[in-house]
C-alpha cells in the first residue's frame, strides 16, 4: 500500500513538471516569434517577415512597403532607392522597419557620393520633402553644401555674371542667393558662420562696415 501511495506521488509530480515545462515553451515560442519577426527586419528580410503567421494588419502593409523599396536596392537601384525613400518612409513608423531602411539610405547615399554621382545626389535632396535629417551628420553636412553649391550654381547660370548696377537693396525675407545675384550689395568680402543644433547663421561682411545676417538661408537683419 505505501508502494502504491509512492507511485501516485511520483506520477502527480512528474506530470505537474511537464505542465510547467510545456507551459514555459509555449511562452518562449510566443516571444520568439516576435524576436524572430524584428531579427528578420533588422537583416532586411521582409518578404520572410510577411511569411509569418504573426504579422499582425498594422505591421503587414509597413513591410510590404518596405519590400518594395528593399528591392530598389538590392538590385543596385540606389539613386531610386534614395528618392523612394524620401516619399514613402512617412508611411513607416515601426521602430525596426525605419531603423533598417535608414541604414540602407545612409548607404545608398553614401555610395553615390564616392562614386561620383554628386549631381545625383544634389538633385535628389534639392526638393521640399528631402530627408536631410535622415543622414549621419557626416553626411548630412556633405549633402547640405552640396545641395547648396549645386542651387548656386544654377542660379548663376540664370541669372548671368553678378552687376550691381541698377539693382536694389538687399530686403528682408531675400534668400542669400537672390542678395548675391539681385541686389546692388552683391557677393560679400568675408562670411563669417556659425552652426548649431537647430540653424545655420551667417555674417556677410562688406565694405563700408555693412553687414547682412541670414539664419538658414534667409535674410534677418541688415546693418550699415
């Protein structure tokens, strides 16, 4: 009898053990499907990611998005994949998927640059959507001057050799290219800039001791 009562013991044991045990795996699987989905988008497999049985209806559409712009660059496509991007990636707000596609972004860019499509590059961020921001702040300070320079330069070509003759003041609210191609003040003897965390500001030094401050481009306060 206390054989069999040992037994009942033991049997009762082990069973609740491999309730716990199945309990824990169910569990793990749950928080591996996840991890599984994120570790996917972050080596850039959305295509797998959109296989899983746990892509939920707000997440699907973001990597069907993301698809589509990975396979502009995949296939080399870098100057489209860098367009694309501006454009679409305000339709993307999971952390995972954003994080990746900027990375491919930043490299796209990147590319382009070293291998010498700079007008590319410049025509590219030249526009109201451009995602500037979305660049390492190496890069961003390249394509910032390279946008600017590449905007000069056409003005320049519109507008002709800078004269000042019969050409009005610099004005409030005039873009440095329109003070330098517009006005009887034209191009500056010194700039003197400064860059901070939210602007970029410029001093432009004349003769005369006339100056004209400009904060992201744009004409703030004259003095003379």
């Amino acid at each position: 009898m206390r054989l069999f009562l040992s037994l009942i013991c033991l049997v009762s044991i082990l069973t609740g053990c491999g309730s716990d045990v199945s309990g824990t795996k169910s569990s793990n699987r749950n928080n591996g499907d996840s991890t599984t989905i994120d570790n996917l988008i972050d080596n850039n497999e959305y295509a797998k990611a959109l296989e899983n049985e746990n892509v939920d209806s707000e997440l699907k559409p973001q990597l069907e998005e993301a698809q589509k712009l990975y396979e502009y660059y995949e296939s080399g496509k870098h100057k489209a994949y860098m367009g694309m991007y501006q454009i679409n990636i305000e339709k993307i707000d999971n952390p995972h998927i954003k994080g990746s596609l900027n990375l491919l972004f930043n490299d796209s860019v990147d590319y382009l640059l070293k291998n010498g499509d700079k007008s590319a590059v410049a025509t590219g961020f030249g526009v109201p959507h451009a995602k500037i921001s979305d660049l390492n702040p190496d890069l961003q300070k390249k394509v910032t001057d390279l946008v600017i320079a590449d905007k000069e330069k056409w003005y320049a070509i519109q507008k002709g050799t800078p004269s000042q003759e019969n050409k009005p003041k610099p004005a409030i609210g005039m873009t440095s290219m329109e003070v330098k191609y517009d006005t009887s003040w034209g191009k500056p003897i010194d700039i003197n800039k400064t860059t901070s965390a939210n602007s970029v500001t410029e001093q432009w030094v004349y003769d005369g001791y006339k100056y004209l401050y400009f904060e992201d481009g744009v004409l703030t306060t004259i003095q003379e």
